[in-house]
C-alpha cells in the first residue's frame, strides 16, 4: 500500500469517526447543532478524499483529467441544489425535502450497484448479495419517498387501496425474491438485476399509497432508514468502509426512531412495512360528536384566561409550523411568565410532518428546551393545568383516538381535554391531516379564538401586555 492510499484511508476513518461523534452529539437539543456541525465537517474529508483518490487513479492524463471535469459538474450542480435548497426551504416543507433527500439517496446507492454490477462479470457471493439489497431496498427508498413527498404536499394525502392490493405486493415481493436468488446464484444477466429493481420501485409506491396522512412522519423515519441501509449495502459494493459506516448509522438510528414512533401511535412496524397503515380499523368516520355547538370566544377574553391562570400549557401543532409562528408563540409565553404564570409545552411525538418538528421549530424560536414536555411526560399535568391553548393542533388532540372504528384510533393523544379550560387557535373548523372532525372543538370547556396562527398569537400578546401592565 503506497503513502497516498494511507493517507486517503486515514482521512475516509476521520470522517466516519466524525459521524459516530457528530450522531452522538445529536443526542442533547443543546449540542444537536455542533453534532450537525462535527458530522457536516467529517463528510467534507470523506468526500474530499473520495475526489482525490477518484481523480489520481490510473488511465492517465486525459483519463484524469477527465474524472475530474465529471466529479467537478456534479459536486458543483449537487452542492448548489443542496444549497439553495436548505436555505429557501419553509419549516412548513422540510418534511417534503426530507423526502426527496431520501429518495436522492436511495436511488443514488441503487445506481452504484447497478454500475459496479455492469462492471464486474461474475461478483462475488458477498458481493452479489449486497448487490441485490441494495437495489431492492434502494429502489423501495426511491420511489416511496417520491410519493411520501406527494402525500406530504397535500397530493394523495388519503389512502388509496385498491381490490388485491396486497396480493400484488406479495407476488411482487416474491419475484423479487426470486430475481435476487438468480443474481445471487451467479446469473449473468444485467436484465434480472435490471427487473428486480422494477419491482423493487413498484413496490415503493403499493407499499405508500394505502397509508393515511396522519401516519407519516412514521413513515418518514423508515424511509429514512431504508435510506441508510441502501447506503451501507453501497459501501460493501465498492469496499468503501465510510459509506458502509455512515450508512449504518443512518439505518440503525432510522429504525431506532422508527420503533419508536409506531409505539407512540401504539403501531407495529410491520404493519407499516406490509402496508395500509393508519387507514382505521373499518375506515374514516366523523367524529360522534361533530357538529354540536361550537363557543367562539373574543381576544381579550382569552387573554383575561390566559394571563390569570396559574398554569398554562401550549400544544403546537402543524398550524403553528404553516403560519410561521413560532416567534409569537415565545413571545406569549414570556408575557405570562413576566406575570407569574407557569407555562410549558406539550410535544406530541408525531406533531407535525415528520419526527421532532416541533421541537425544532419552537429551538428556532429559542424556547428553552426544558419547557418542552413530551407526550408521556405532560399528559398527567393536564388536570392541573388551567388553561390548554392549542395552537394549530389538530389530529394529536382528537379524543376520537380514544373509541375504534375511525382514522385515528387506538394512537395516544395529549389529554388537552382534561385541562380546565380550553382555548385552540384555528382559522376555521376544517379537519385535520387524518380527515376527520375534532371532538375537542365541541367540548364545553372548549373556546375556538377564530385566526391565523400568526396573527392570533399576535394579538393575544398585545391583549396580554396590556392586562399585565
């Protein structure tokens, strides 16, 4: 081994050291931002090393030269998506991006084995075998993250099944099956490989389509998953023992967070992985009672509750994320705070789009991360508390949950409606991402403050400024 293949492997260990590192960091909300940092850094030497060990191999000037000019064009339009991606993107649609990223990287470890498969006449067993998980998880990653990004959009956010559906998968699965055997066995055929990736996409999109909008973010961190798990099937592919590592990573944190939010919507992973998940045990119904009297309630009246009670929690949900209000909703805290009262967070597991949007949206904002509550922690101080403001949440406070036979049964729910009183910010009585109504609306302790998020919690800020002066 030469002085320069040393250093590059040197430099490729540094960077998947970075990973474990950076991962580890990610832990602790307080240095989940230098973890990203550590982790960002450890990649710039991998793949720096990767274009140095690429671009100096053997062909000669003009083949070098060459390699160059085709890794120069793709880290240049890569890195100025990427860019221009994370810095336009809305808190709003981060879990589409996260998608899409997924999809990116299933698809990419996919194409890796494909080409190295055209290259090499007659892999070996280990070799084959990555070969065919990696294309096989890869192109499920691809196209189901494609559509999950749809879903996420708004498009096809209903299941969608159709008579046989799950025939189809199994026979699908079973030819794939049967594909990877052949390949694995030592079949010399690109057009196996070829149609087991087909398949693999087909499969992508019969395994998303039947799952409700409710259920995503679930859905989102197994994709993610099968992200990482494609990548270290890559890495075992080329012999790169970074790609393997930081894949594994990926698809072991993944599947981590995964467990744990099906148990947080009281799920089994295998029923997200066999498909139609959260479509309800016997479909959607509305909520029994819908459609009771509803209690509107004036700002300044919900600003007298808000800053006389000795104990206040706040439950986000994705109407905060779209109104972007975030800042207004730390700026109200702090107004009742200056007053006495005690004032924390209710973070429901799935709140939002994807896993820990609240938490990161209300970090922009700087709330102290002690006041954010999970699910498990909060829900038994809603008795004590006086005033629950629910502030674009809708599904994660549906006591519907609590009865069969709908969209969102059986899934833990934050016990808002066993607060004092009740006050939820929302522009209008629409359903939420599941598609059905919201019993809590109808409650008697309920008050609905009619407006944006934004602006709602704008007003209850200038309300509340005026009671405490």
């Amino acid at each position: 081994m030469t002085h320069w293949e040393t250093g590059i492997r040197f430099a490729s260990l540094f960077g998947a050291v970075c990973f474990v590192i950076g991962l580890h960091l990610m832990n602790s909300p307080a240095s989940a931002r230098r973890g990203n940092q550590v982790s960002a850094f450890g990649m710039t030497v991998a793949v720096v090393a990767v274009l140095l060990n690429v671009g100096h191999g053997d062909g000669g000037a003009v083949m070098n030269a060459t390699r160059w000019i085709v890794l120069s064009a793709g880290v240049l339009v890569g890195g100025a998506y990427g860019l221009y991606a994370a810095r336009t993107v809305q808190m709003t649609s981060m879990p589409q991006l996260v998608s899409l990223f997924n999809a990116v990287g299933g698809g990419a470890a996919a194409l890796i084995a494909i080409a190295e498969y055209d290259i090499h006449t007659h892999p070996s067993g280990g070799t084959a075998t990555a070969t065919v998980l990696d294309v096989v998880i890869g192109g499920i990653t691809f196209t189901g993250s494609l559509l999950a990004a749809l879903k996420l959009q708004g498009h096809l956010s209903h299941p969608v099944s159709f008579p046989g559906s799950h025939a189809a998968s199994g026979l699908l699965f079973a030819a794939a099956l049967a594909g990877s055997g052949w390949v694995i066995a030592g079949a010399d055929r690109k057009v196996v490989l070829l149609g087991v990736v087909v398949i693999a996409m087909v499969l992508g999109v019969l395994t998303v389509l039947p799952i409700g909008g409710a259920d995503m973010p679930v859905v989102i961190s197994l994709l993610n998953a099968f992200t990482g798990t494609a990548v270290a099937m890559a890495g075992f592919v080329l012999s790169n023992a970074t790609l393997t590592i930081a894949g594994a990573l990926v698809g072991a944190s993944g599947s981590i967070l995964t467990k744990l939010m099906a148990d947080a919507m009281n799920r089994s992973v295998l029923s997200i992985i066999a498909g139609g998940f959260g479509t309800g045990a016997t479909g959607v119904m509305a909520a029994a009672s819908a459609g009771g009297p509803v209690k509107a309630i004036a700002v300044d009246d919900a600003a007298l509750q808000l800053a006389y009670a000795s104990k206040v929690i706040i439950v986000p949900g994705y109407g905060l994320a779209a109104a972007q209000a975030q800042h207004e909703c730390r700026q109200l805290a702090e107004v009742l705070e200056s007053h006495g009262v005690d004032v924390s967070y209710a973070i429901h597991p799935v709140a939002g789009r994807m896993p820990g949007h609240m938490n990161v949206l209300l970090a922009e904002a700087n709330v102290p991360y002690d006041q954010l509550k999970e699910m498990e922690e909060i829900n038994s101080e809603f008795e004590r508390t006086d005033v629950a403001l629910v502030v674009g949440a809708n599904d994660v406070t549906n006591p519907a949950a609590r009865r069969p036979g709908n969209a969102v049964s059986g899934m833990p729910i934050l016990d808002v409606d066993h607060a004092k009183s009740i006050i939820v910010i929302k522009r209008s009585m629409a359903s939420g991402y599941a598609g059905i109504d919201n019993e809590l609306y109808t409650d008697p302790k309920t008050s609905m403050f009619f407006a944006d998020a934004k602006q709602g919690l704008a007003a209850l800020v200038a309300a509340a400024k005026t009671l405490v002066a």
